[in-house]
C-alpha cells in the first residue's frame, strides 16, 4: 500500500486587505470563525467538522499554500521521504505551529511550482453553542446562501509545464484524470482530478503567459443552484467583482460562478452539483476546443462571451505563490 | 365610481412576548425595523416602500386590527359615510395618531367580527444607507430567504356567519370570489377573495368552534419555493412550530409553509407563486371536500395528515381579535 | 367610465418554418395544440384557460399582430371610434373569423407602427382528459420546465418615436409607466407599462436604426427560476440560440433567459418572478445609463457583456410587422 | 488488499403490472430504456454510462436482487471463494445470462436474508443518437424531472437481525458505518453505511413484524431539490400514492421523497443533496429516538406525523423477497 491523499483539507490565502477578506468569507459567504492566532483567522464552513477549511493572513496578494490531507497518518512521513528522494525539498511544519494541526510538509509541486501542504492530524472543535447546529453532521447551523465546504482548487501553470504536473499529481499523490481539453497540437490544455469520487479536487488549466505557481480560483460547495443564484443577488448589492455569473459547466456538469474576495482579488468560485465517479476503470473524458465553445458553459451566451471570459484566458488572477 | 381598496396595507400584532416576535419576524423572516414609538415596533420587508406591513405590541396574543389601503385618498371618507349608513359603529384614527400614516377608520367586519382599518395616506421613508438596496423598487437588501411583501390575510368565523361575511366583503369593499370550497350540504365552506389580480389577498375559512373575531393566518410573500425550503432549514435549527411543513396548494396553486410566531403563537404562512388572474369575467372555481383531501395540498402526504393538518381545522390559533 | 385592457391576450407569429417553431412552442416551451385551421396553429400554456395565447402562421418571419382583451365586451368598439376619431385607420375583425375569438378590431400603433388587435370575447375550450389537470385552475398538466402564461411583449422603435409611442400607449389604452431609461440628453430610452399590477405588460425600447414595425421579444411566465435554468440545459440540448443566458434583470427585479425560436429566429424570453404593483400612486422609476450598467442585469458579467448583449443594442431581432 | 466493492449497481424488480412500473420509471420518472430481453426491461438514468441500474420483470411483485459492482474483476470470484468459506450458498451467473454483464455471483446476505449480486463487468453501450447528450458524461439528454443515476438502497429486516446484518456488510463487505440510530435499550435500530463517499450507499432499517428479507425502498438521486418538486406536481397529476411528501432528512442531510412504484407498489425513494465523507476517520454519528422526532425530518411537520410516516414504521412495503 503506498501513500495517498483523502482529501483537499485548506487554502491559506494570504491579503492586502484582511477586513474585506473576512467581510467576504465570513459575512458574505457565511464561514465561521473558529480561531484567531497572530494576525491570522482561521475559518470553516457550517458543514465541515475540522479546524479551519480557510485561514487569512495579512500580506502582499498571494496563496501561500494549498493543504491536502493524507489517507493515513504514517503518510505525511512516507511522503516526505518519496519526495526526498525525488529530489524536491521539503521542508517540516512541527505539530501545533499551525493552529488545530498536527505535523505537515511543504513543498512545491513539479510543474505546478505551487505550494503544497500535507497533513493528517487535524482537530474539530465544537461550535460554541450559539452557533452549534441541531444537524450533529454540520459544525454550524444553516446561514443564507452559505458555503457549505471547501470544494476544490484550479492551478494555473505554462502550457510547456502542464503535462509534468499533471503526471506528477497523478504518479506521487495517486490523483486520477476524469475530463481534460485536448488542444489542436495534441497537447492537454486543461485537466480535472481527483483522489476521490468528486469529478474534480484539484484542476490544471493554463496561463496564458506561461507562469508558473499561479492559482485559478478555488471554489466553495453550496448545496444547490438555487444558493448560487440568491448569493448573486447578494453580492450584487455589494459590488463584488463578477467574473462569470451563475452558469452550468459542461466539463463537471457543476453550476458555478465565479468573483473575486475584495481583499486579495483573488478568483473564488461557488459550485454546486458537478457528478461522482464510483469506477475505477472510469475512461476520461476529452473535450476538444470546439466542444467547449459551445458546451464549455451549458448556459451559453454569445460565443464571444464564453471565450473571452474563459477562466484560463488572459485576466488570469495576478495572485502569487508566496514561497516561504 | 364608488369607493374601492387597492391592497392589504399592514397586519397589527399584539404578542406577549415582543422579544421573541421580533426575533422571528426581525431576525428569522428578514424584516427590518422602521421605526419604535412607545412600546410599539413597525416593521417592514425589503421588497416594500410603505412605512409598515407589520406593528407589533405588547399584550395578550391578538390581531389589533388589519389593515387595507384605498384606491383615492377620499375613499376613506366615503366608506366611512358608507358604513354610518349601514349602521356600521366607525371610528376614527386621525393622521399621525399611527406612525407613518394618515387618516384612517376602524370598525367590525359583519360576519367576520374582525377588527379592519382602512387608510390612503402613507408614508415611504427611504431605508439609511446601511440598508438601502441597489435596486430602487426594493427598500432594502435581499437577506437570506428573506419575506418580501405581506402577501394576504385569513380571517375564520363560524360556519353560519361565513356567506353574511363573504357577501360583505364583497359588496361593500368590492372584493371578487376567485376559488371556493362548496360543503355537501351547499353551504360555502371557504372562499379566496381579491381586490388585486392575486388569487387571493383574503380568506375565509371556518372557525370549527364557530367562533367570529378569529383569525387563521396571515401571509408572507416570498420569491420562490426555494426560499421557502432555505428558511424551513433555518427555522428548524430555532424549534419554530410548524403546522404544515413546506408545500403546494391545490387553491391558489402557491407554494406554503405555516409555523407560529414564537411570541403570540400566531400562525404565519410564507407563501410563493399563486397565479394571477386578470379577466374581469373570472369564473370562481368550485372545491368539493373530495377534491380537497386529494389535491388540497398537492405534495400529497398520507390523506389523514392533510385532514388533521387543515388549516380550517380545530386547530385553529387561538388569538383573539382585540376590540379597542 | 372609460375603455380599458384588462391584458396581453396573444401573439401572432409568422414563421418560414412551422415545423420548427411548433417544435420550439410545443415540445421544448411545453405549451399545448388548441386548434388547428387552414395552416395555422393555436397554442396556450398549461396555466391558461383561454383558446389560445400563441398563433403560429407560415410566411416570411414577422409579427402578424399582438392582441390585448379589452376590460369591459364594449370597450372593442369604444376603442374603435375613439380611434376613428383620432384618424388611426381601424380595421374589423369578424367574430369567429380568428378561431376561437369574438369580434375584434386591427389597427398601427402610433410611434410603434406595430400591428395591435384588441378583442373580448374569448372561448376557454377543456382540454381533453388525456391532458387535463386536476388543478381547475390550469387547463393542463404541468410539463417539465413549462412556460405557463404569456407574460408582456417588447417593441422596438426608432429614439425619436419612443416618447410618441409611450405617451399613446398611455393616454389612449390606460398603461401606466413603472420604470423608464433616462438618457443623458433627457429622453426616454425605454420604459415599462402596465394595465395590470404586473410591473410591465408591454415594454418599449429602441431600435437602433431607428426603425419603427419592430419588436424585440415577447416573453412567457414561468413559475421559478429553477424552471428556467432547467429548461437553459434543454435547449443546450437542442442548440438553441441563446441571446442572454439565465439572469436577473435590475428593471422588474425578474428571472429572465433570452433565446431564439429556430423556426423564426424570433428572440423570446422565459421570465419568472418580477414584482407587482398594487398602488395607484405609483412613483414611476428611473434609471440611468450608469445604473443600468452596473445593476441592468444583477447577475453582473463583465460590463462590456452586458451592453453587447442589451437587448436594446443592435442586435435586435430582424423580425419585420407584417401590415396586412 | 482484500476484495471490495465500489458502488451499488442495479435493482432488479418484479412487477404484477410491467406496463405501470413501465410508465412509472421510464415516463413519469425519465429513465431510458436500454434493452428488452425476454419479458424483461432494462433501463438506466440520464447521468448513468453503464448498461442499466434498473431492471423490470413480470410476477409476483417482489425484489428479485440488488446487485453491486465490485473495485477490481477479480473480486467477483474472490467474494465467491470466501462467502463459501463462510458456509454461504452462492450461486454463479455466467457471462451474458443477463443483459449487458460480466460474470456475478448471488447469495442471501446473513441477516438481511435479502438476495445479493456482485459482478464486475457491465457494457457502457452509447445512447442512439437520437437520446445522446452532448455532454460526454451524460448517457442520455436531461429531461424534465429526471432521476439522474441510482443512489441507495434501503433494505429492512427483523431488529433481532440488525446487528448481525450490519456487522456482515461491514466485515464482509467493506461497508462503514455513517450514522446510526440507537434505541432506549442500546440496540442498533437503523444504520446508514457506504462503501464511497455517499453518506449512504444502503441503509439497514428494521421490519417491525420481525421479517427479513425485506426492502424498505431504493432511491434515485436527482440534481436539485427544485426537481423533487417539480416531480412532485407532475406525480400528484397521476395519482401516485405518496408515503413522505418532499422534505429533507436529519440523517444525511438529504431532501427526500417517497412513493410508490403503481405496478409493484414497491417504495421508492427520490433524494438529493446528502453531504459526502472523505475522511477515513470519521466518527459516526448517533441518533436517539428523541432526536429523530425533532430532526428525523428537518421540515418537521407535527411529531404525530412523523412517526406515522417513519420509514421504519409499520407501513413497510409488503415485497418479498424473491429466492430463485
């Protein structure tokens, strides 16, 4: 049995301006604070039972990691020591210097250059009773159009990059394709995983200006469209960037929308549906650019419109790695 | 011309516990206060721009009295000369003796027993910019699933005074019969009334101990069913009473949810769709108590549920009409 | 007492290819055969009553005539000679020479120089049992995401007839303006009528060639927006042609979705929600260009698609007023 | 690595009405059908590739078997082996005797006495042309209401049983305990347990006549509550016989629906949402019988209600199982 990942565990999402970022996650998306440390907040979901799903630090624009957790304790360990040999260097996050977590390991991902944590232990505390919910699934009770759980992450790196980073997720974290957009030349231009049944954890689509360590978005759960479409009503009184308005991706089958935290800029998407993949001899699915023209968003406006605002078109998010 | 209403204006609430009234129409449904004058609160929804669709007192758990706007601002004075000819007992409610209003009258609707107000002149204070929506035909911010307009009113009288009561509304104020429960015996077992093109801005139905001054519930308008589903999550975490979980009626066609107001135990419906009708030559349609048990509400659950659930049934709220 | 509408009664279109349009109307809108006669075909939603609200008629594609009920069986030829005297050029309709219809009269609006009909006298067919509701308040069963009433119609006219043609609507047929475009040169550059409570009935906007006859869409009624996002992953089945996809408009506060009948390329729009307006003093509301930039559509895209993609903007509709 | 299962794959059922079940699960519901084979139908859902998760049979109404998909091709014969070692009676289907599969084996589950399939191999066939979506992931076009892939089965048997039922699916199959209920005298009165991440792939409830070999009911997952609904009107049109109106569920989260099947009367579910499990540490979750009266059903209706209509309650299907 070799090591593995169970899921996407936080984003450590670094701002300029750490009051609009909480006003957005917190007020406006419905997270819950559960610790403040330093000058750091550390926020969950109300349906997510561990620590933090989301912790803000002040700082110039940036992700300063992205956190999987392993499928089993001994893991991080095992993984540290693959990586060492590997070549990639790594370096060791002690238990508890991280508020709610155990011991982890950072590193950059080949090819992605992104920053990425590993961990298994992780605490869930109980809400305090004011918040707790009467559902002993959730950590918190129902709020609005509310986030329910962190969903996934799309990285963007160089088109010369991708097919290394997409072997690399594959070969050493035990990630599997299920769709991916085959370019004219034969290339992949955008790829969707995942170590679990969800379509997709973590996606890879491109940067336009062959940057590496650069984020797409990461995205939040909402039970049903219908969420989706009353948090639109609700960011629109409070002048939230759009990017791309409450749609159905045909890759993922998922509803979306995608804007930007005021306080980072950084690209934050709300999804809900999107299927699961219970087989393990699931035969990917290839999109060609002319499927996605016109398939690539189900609500499909103007074709101009879909390619313009295409999320791995040129207004890619100016957030940064942060390598610490 | 003669005299005429043009909707159903305000609901004014006497509770005994006006902290937990508040709480439930303020905090739970989404309204926002207005103003405070003695101990009284006037409490409006973001989708309206008069003054109030609500006032809660302090006392014994009653409906003080309900209220309606005229079509012209003489009309008040014309339905009071109207009423004194009737025999009716009036009385007169000078401008400003309510906040936010003008001139208006009360008195006892024959055969209902019920306590009415009508008024023209009101007021429609701008919300402060803290609440102030984007979209000016709303006074406020969307919240949550959040009640938009008073939407309509059921009054309950005994069995044997409901044609006296129906006959009057409908003669004296104008209201059209739109749909109607004929009871085995011919009598009139319930009937949906409208000065507007809604299906119904007033119900009749009856009280089982044949008591007048009674109401059934009073309603909110919410934007879709979805919202009402969002708010029975909310409300479940904060033990609200529920009388019927969320549904369709067959009359009407509009989507419903009844739970009891925390601080009177009065029972509030919020309500969605509903159809519209805008013939003049509008044909009222006919319910048997057959076609009730089958379609009365068509999320059709056990036939015994939907009996003993009847809004029409014993258990009617037990608030009291306040005669002042 | 004047004449007066109590409503929006049909739509006759003129299509190049019946079959498609047929298909459009009926299989993917869901509305049902009524009638057929010569090659015309007659359709109404499953929440009409009346003989039909669509009329589809082979030919070069075009509006033949949009057709409103009269309030009052005297109004038709009240409003007959009302025009006579004003010098429009009025022309009759026999009583059922239209299948299901009474007498009627055809006359160009002025400023619109669009084909109206009004009539009162209206059959409301059963529909046969095999499609009959058990709800007597639809003439038909719910299908999928149905269309359930026609809901108001769009015309288009040239900036500088726009003032001509609204003050006509208003002064001879009893609209009432509820919200209005204010250009920066202090012109109307569109605006929302209704003879109903319904915050538009008929909307004016302009063509940008300046070109009068025109008509920018009708729309139909549709319960939720979940109908209409829906019914957006149907017709992406169908490839549809998507003017505006899902969305919430600013003006009217309604769901709406912009799309193409194959058969004449017409643009209609599903639309659900909007508010109502019960009051006779009615402050009419009044957006600026900027306004509209940012809140037009509340599900904010980015700026330059929504003012490509503003109905009002050049690519309206190439649909011609036959004059017959 | 011990053999496994990943998911539930199909019910085969047996109907005294074939042409009722027939029009229940493929018009009302929107399934396909995929292949008729001797009296027999197959069918899947719209977002289902595999050759079908439902299969129709005339007789005595009853469940023929619920199959499940193995995680690797040799697992059939090595769950095979090891049930024999157990002293289990299973017998082998050869490839092909059924439609669209691979080789299977049959037994009776300890406990549950129900009967079980196991096979690995199953045909993807594509849709005619005619059905296909354009989304890859779809085997077929949405269609209104639809069910979109089998999601659980809920099978009953005697409380004497239930612990030794569970305790087998855990040990023998894999399967891990989610939430459960425990009684007043510390029993286990129902369990919920998946072998993905589903909150639950089969649920375990008791018989209260003490029977086994016993199905409370299946369910199909659809995208949205909005769909469960929309069902709901068009089922009321049909006289299905409703067990629970539309409502979620305390335990997973999920919004629900029962009904019953016209030709076998079997129970069947129609579920959305329900929260996902990726964590291999997850604690699970207990409910007592005092919390399912107050949260069993999130949209509770009065107490009296639902434990008349509990699942678990006398009512259960009257379909037997089906030794062959």
């Amino acid at each position: 049995v070799s090591p593995g990942l169970c899921k996407l565990a936080h984003i450590d999402l670094v701002t300029p301006d750490l009051d609009a970022s909480l006003f957005f996650f917190r007020d406006l998306l419905g997270m819950h604070e559960v610790e403040r440390a330093d000058e750091r907040v550390f926020l969950r979901c109300f349906g997510e039972l561990d620590h933090h799903s989301l912790s803000l630090r002040p700082g110039p624009a940036g992700v300063d990691h992205v956190a999987f957790r392993t499928a089993r304790p001994e893991d991080v360990a095992e993984f540290a020591a693959a990586f060492a040999a590997e070549g990639i260097e790594v370096s060791e996050v002690g238990a508890g210097e991280e508020p709610g977590q155990g011991e982890a390991i950072r590193f950059l991902a080949p090819g992605l250059e992104a920053p990425l944590e590993l961990l298994f232990e992780i605490e869930r505390p109980r809400a305090p009773e004011s918040l707790r919910s009467k559902l002993p699934s959730n950590s918190a009770r129902f709020a609005g159009a509310a986030a329910r759980r962190l969903d996934h992450v799309n990285f963007a790196t160089g088109i010369d990059r991708l097919a290394e980073a997409e072997d690399w997720l594959r070969e050493a974290l035990g990630f599997r394709r299920r769709e991916f957009i085959r370019l004219p030349d034969g290339r992949i231009g955008g790829t969707w995983l995942s170590v679990t049944p969800q379509v997709h954890d973590v996606a890879i689509t491109t940067d336009v200006q062959g940057r590496t360590g650069r984020f797409n978005h990461f995205a939040f759960n909402v039970e049903e469209f219908a969420d989706i479409c009353r948090l639109a009503d609700v960011l629109a009184e409070h002048d939230v960037h759009v990017d791309v308005p409450p749609s159905r991706h045909g890759i993922t089958q998922g509803h979306c929308y995608y804007v930007r935290d005021p306080g980072s800029g950084h690209r934050v998407e709300l999804f809900s549906g999107g299927y699961l993949i219970f087989d393990p001899d699931w035969e990917p699915i290839e999109w060609t650019l002319e499927q996605l023209d016109t398939h690539g968003l189900v609500f499909v406006g103007p074709a101009e419109w879909t390619r313009q605002n295409n999320p791995n078109a040129e207004n890619t998010p100016a957030t940064a790695a942060v390598a610490r």
